[in-house]
C-alpha cells in the first residue's frame, strides 16, 4: 500500500514481481492512448534491467529498488534533457540520504549517485521526443539498498554502510516524494536553482580529481552546462566534455 504524500505521482503503482526490465514496461505503456503522466512501474526482480552504455543492470530479487516513472515534460526542449537527470540525481540523493544520515552523499555526473564514494544507485533516463520538444520521458532508478554484496568493488549499498535492513516500500515512497519535489520545482520553471543545488553536491565539484578521456588527466569540475557537458579546468585550460568521453577514475 502506497501512502506517498504527492499530488500526481505515484497515483498508480503497478508492482511486477517478476519483469524484464521496468523501463521497457514503461516505454511499451506510452504507446496506450490513455496513459497518463506520473505512473509508477516497480519490480521485485528485473531479469534483464538495463543500464547505462548497454551494461546490465543486476540487482538481487526482492533486496532492492528498481522502478520506472512516467513523466510528461512536454514544457522541455529536447535540448534540456539535462534537466531530467538533475531532478532525478538530487532525488535519489536525497530519498537515501535521509536513511544514511551523517554519510558522505553525492550525485555523479551524468546520473549515478554516490555514498561514500562508491556508486549506490543508478539512472537510466529515455525520452520520447516530438519534433524539438520532450513528448514522454521515463526515468528508470535502480537503488542498491538491502543487497548484501556486489561484484563491483566500486558499488554499495544503502544497507552495506549503515549495517541494518531498510524498509523499502517507506524508501520508495520518499523517492516518489522527492522525484516530485524536484519534477514540479522544474516544471514552475526554477531551473537555476535547481542547477545550483546540482552543483552542490556534485562529486568533484571544484576538487582536483583524476580523470580519463583519451588520456588520463586531473582536472577539477568548475559547471555543468545547461545540455549537460561537464566543464573543466585542466592543465591545459577550460575544458567541456560530453558524456561518454570522460570517465572519472577511482
Ligand atoms: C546505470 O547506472 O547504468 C543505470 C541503471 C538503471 C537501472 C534501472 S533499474 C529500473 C530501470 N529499469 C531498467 O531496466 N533499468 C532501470
């Protein structure tokens, strides 16, 4: 039973315990003519969830949170994609944070979160544009949670660091809250402040780190554009990076 104290998201929570992948669910459902904006798909367990850059996206059955939403940011350019990943990053960031209190909690540029520098959940945004304008979008959210242990050695879990089990029905409707939280204050046209709450807890923001493009280099994160490219000041000046061509290294 969902108790989530939101206007228009999560109305309907459609629970599958067992699926494919939660974003190929919601992106079949925007084909229905009825479909409406702020539908919630969940799952128990994702046989092929997906993620970033064609990865796999793993996640032990019933230990975790992985779920889709549906939005309508038709007020978007396709150009403000970016947008979207900054509301659901600060979302995540801030569902979890209130569960992890006193760790260190920081977004990734483009869409990870970070809890004590390892990664914790993750966002996979796929949108459905109509001529320059975002028509749908669905924003997929895997949140490592109770999940005991990982093959990754840079991944983590909410339950992994504070070493108890998290209810995840009261964790998902935070996430639900705080998704909207930061959907409407977007929608009402709030974007700088939005940016800049993106920048304060940006991992790297403003810290020498190393990095990898074509090569490794340090460099410190000064802005992220409005279309999302990562600046940077380098040694060899200010530098802006696309996703996909800079890599931090751990
Ligand atoms: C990443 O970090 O690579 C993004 C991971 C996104 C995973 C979520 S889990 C729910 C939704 N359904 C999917 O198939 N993927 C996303």
């Amino acid at each position: 039973k969902i108790l989530a104290k939101t206007l228009f998201l999560g109305k309907e929570v459609i629970y599958m315990p067992s699926c494919h992948s939660t974003n190929d669910i919601a992106l079949q459902m925007l084909k229905k003519p009825d479909i409406r904006e702020g539908v919630v798909i969940i799952a128990g367990h994702q046989t092929s969830g997906r993620g970033q850059r064609g990865n796999n996206w793993k996640s032990d059955p019933d230990s975790n949170l992985t779920l889709s939403v549906i939005l309508k940011p038709n007020f978007l350019q396709a150009s403000d994609q970016f947008y979207l990943n900054m509301v659901a990053s600060l979302a995540v960031q801030r569902a979890i944070q209130g569960g992890v209190d006193g760790q260190d909690m920081k977004v990734k540029w483009p869409n990870d979160v970070l809890l004590n520098e390892k990664k914790v959940a993750g966002i996979l945004i796929e949108n459905i544009l109509q001529k320059s304008s975002i028509q749908w979008a669905v924003l997929g959210i895997g949140v490592n949670v109770n999940q005991k242990s990982f093959g990754l050695e840079k991944a983590t879990s909410m339950s992994q660091v504070v070493n108890k089990v998290f209810d995840l029905s009261i964790l998902f409707e935070k996430l639900i809250e705080s998704i909207e939280y930061y959907y409407l204050r977007l929608r009402s046209g709030k974007r700088e402040e939005l940016r800049e709450e993106y920048l304060q807890h940006l991992f790297g923001f403003q810290q020498f780190r190393n990095y990898r493009t074509e090569y490794v280099f340090s460099g410190k994160i000064i802005d992220v554009a409005e279309t999302g490219r990562l600046i940077m000041e380098t040694t060899k000046g200010v530098q802006s990076f696309d996703f996909k061509e800079v890599e931090f290294l751990y």
